[in-house]
C-alpha cells in the first residue's frame, strides 16, 4: 500500500509541475511579500526587521496563500472526472491511495508555499534590516536564536490549518464534476462559514479560526513581550487534525461509492 501511495505521489508531483497555476501560485505569494516593505519599511533600528517578518508572514499565506492552496487542492479531482482519471485507476491503485498521494500533494504544496514565504519574509529583513535578536534600552530580550526557533515553531504549527484547508478542498473536489464548480464550491462555502461562525458561535470549533494563531508569539516578541503557546497552541492542532480525519474519511467515502466513468 505504501509503494503504491509512493508512486501514485510522484504521478502526481510530476502532472502538478507541469501546470502553469503550480508556479504562478508560488510567484504570487512571492510577489506579495516583496511589495510589502512599501506598507510596512525595513530600517535597520531593532526590531523593524523581526516586526516585518511578523506582518509578512501570515498577511501573505492568510490572505493570498490560503486562497490559491483551496484552487490549487479543488482541481485534484475535479478536473480528472471528466475522463483522465482512468489513466491512475487502470493501474493497480485503490480510490483510497489516490485520495492520499492527492492530499499529500496538497500538503506538499502548503509546505512548499510557506517555506517560499518564510524565505522571502526573512531574505528581505536580512538584507535591509537587522536580525540580531530583540533589545530593549540595551538589554537583549530575545536573542537572534530565540527569535529564529519561536519563529520555526510558529512555521511547523501554521502548517496544520492549511493541511486542513487542503483535506476540505480535496472533499469538495471529490464532491463535484468540474474544476469550475469545485472552485465556486471551495472559495463560496470558505467565505460563507467565515461569516456565519461567529454569529452561530461556531468559530473556536473551526480550524479556519486559527490561522492567525501560530504568529501571535512571534508578534509579540517582536513587541517585547513574552507568552506562552498554550493553550491557544493546542486548540490550533486539536481542531485542525479533526478537520483533517473527517474531511479525508468523508471524501474516503464519497470516492468509494462514485460512478466516475467519463
């Protein structure tokens, strides 16, 4: 089962290459990131680097990155339905290993998309500000060290709700036809439950609601202030990992029981 996820895996990465959407989606976020410096300038007085890293980060993948991960997970299946997705499941590969070489492809990609990110943020705070920790009237508060692990921590943790988004993306995929509904679907019902969670009191039980979370330390070291990762950390990696089992079972299911044939 394992070899055959590995090879359906590197189908996948190799057709993803070759899409056009796969490179554009890493060169937008880039793109945001180095327009940044406009809105908020790096200067070399402590800490407007560590401060720019802070706001680029997360207004890069929260606002764009998040966006293109849900267009990018919608057309795994979608737009194989109407006929080449027969070309995998002529070969001896279960529904259920395509479904999991196509979310860790999804993941592959919110992997590849922060760490492009993460590098932006921080090559630009290297090269126009200063990256020597935090200090505050001459006494060092954070050392450049502190900073760089609080930042890798907040960088592993911010992984778990875009894991989510492409395990919910992925559902919708298998749900529809084409890659033009599944793209409607994904995008409208994201943008519904943003709005209706909070009037239904539903948001500390969406991971959707914690994707600010993993960067709210780090912003506040660059303040100065020091705070602890829990508990807010745990509901983060509690209500991702639900999401993450019930939106790969449910699209387990729906897979399973689908006529796909063109």
């Amino acid at each position: 089962m394992i070899k055959r996820i590995g090879r359906a895996y590197l189908v996948e990465v190799a057709k993803a290459s070759r899409r056009r959407f796969t490179v554009a989606g890493l060169l937008l976020v880039v793109l945001v990131v180095v327009c940044l410096p406009l809105a908020k300038p790096i200067t070399h007085g402590n800490p407007s680097a560590y401060a720019f890293i802070a706001y680029a980060t997360p207004l890069a993948l929260n606002l764009v990155g998040l966006l293109l991960l849900v267009i990018f997970s919608s057309s795994l299946f979608a737009s194989e339905f109407g006929g080449s997705i027969w070309l995998a499941l002529v070969r001896p590969i279960h529904r259920s290993d395509l479904l999991l070489a196509k979310l860790a492809l999804g993941m592959t990609y919110a992997f590849v998309m922060t760490a492009t990110v993460a590098t932006a943020s921080w090559g630009l705070a290297y090269g126009f500000g200063d990256l020597e920790g935090v200090t505050y009237g001459g006494e060092t508060l954070f050392t450049q060290s502190d900073m760089a692990v609080c930042y890798m921590y907040g960088f592993l943790l911010a992984l778990l709700p875009q894991f989510g988004a492409v395990a919910y993306a992925v559902f919708v995929s298998v749900c529809v036809r084409s890659a033009t509904s599944a793209l409607g679907a994904s995008v409208g019902i994201w943008l519904l439950m943003d709005v209706v969670k909070h009037p239904l009191r539903i948001a500390p039980y969406i991971f959707t609601s914690y994707v600010e979370t993993p960067w709210e330390v780090f912003l506040r070291r660059c303040d100065g202030i020091d705070s602890g990762w829990w508990p807010v950390s745990g509901y983060t990696i509690a209500t991702s990992l639900a999401s993450i089992t019930i939106f790969t079972v449910l699209s387990a299911l729906v897979l399973a029981r689908r006529d796909i044939r063109a």
